[in-house]
C-alpha cells in the first residue's frame, strides 16, 4: 500500500511555500523535506538534509516551536562547467514545526547521519515556552 506525505493530523503545521522564500528578503532559499510523526514514546521529526555540515545548522525550539535551520554550501566546480540539469537547492534553508502539547521539550535528542537530521521529544508534561538550542550530534 503506497503511503501519503498528506498528514491529517492537525497540530502538526509546518512551514512550508511553494515558491523560494528567498523572494520575501529574509536570505531563505529552500525548504527541507520533512516527516513528523508519534509514537508511544514521543514525536519524532526527520529532515533530509545531505550533504550540510552538523556545524551549519541551528535547531531552536521556542513557544512550541521547533526550527531548523541551516545552509548547503554549492561546491567548487571545473571551470567552463555548464548544467544539463541541476535540481538540488543550494544556500540558506529554514523549516519549523509546531510541536504538539505535553513533550518534554528538555529530552530533546538529534542525530545528523546519512543525511538525515533526525529529532526526538519524549512525552511529558506541558510544553515550556522558553527558547531552548539543540545541539546536534
């Protein structure tokens, strides 16, 4: 059975355009392809994020809110180069999630591997609103 990325959970809302956000003037360029989903443990989200490095991205969560951002940086290429196709974004991207209530948001654990960012929030109580960094593993 083929799965759908359509999610009808509704406290899940990510940000997400159609068109770059680069236009709006705030240096965004893309969007990550993301997956959230629960479990009896907790929430999960996972970002397909390769080739970035763990040093240039910045997770931050506040007001429920989960933020991940970061850059792909382009790579030198042989002079006189010219695309035949050329579909992977490069440059500034930002991507949030609206975490659901009752996360402890202090478990929060995220691994980067194999290009994927991966970020898991155990089950507790209310969500606290202070601004909190994760850091990467």
């Amino acid at each position: 059975m083929a799965s759908s990325k359509i999610s009808t959970a509704a406290h899940f809302v990510t940000t997400r355009t159609q068109a770059p956000i680069k236009a709006a003037g705030n240096g965004v360029a893309w969007v990550p392809n993301m997956d959230v989903f629960t479990h009896e443990g907790g929430v999960v989200i996972k970002a397909e994020l390769a080739g970035i490095r763990r040093e240039d991205l910045t997770l931050t969560v506040e007001g429920g809110r989960l933020r991940i951002r970061g850059i792909r940086r382009d790579t030198p290429r042989a002079e006189g180069s010219r695309f035949l196709m050329m579909e992977i974004e490069y440059g500034a991207f930002e991507a949030s999630v609206e975490l659901p209530h009752g996360l402890d948001l202090g478990s929060a654990r995220a691994v980067y591997l194999n290009g994927f960012l991966r970020i898991e929030f155990a089950r507790a109580g209310s969500i606290d609103a202070g601004p909190q960094r994760i850091e990467v593993a």
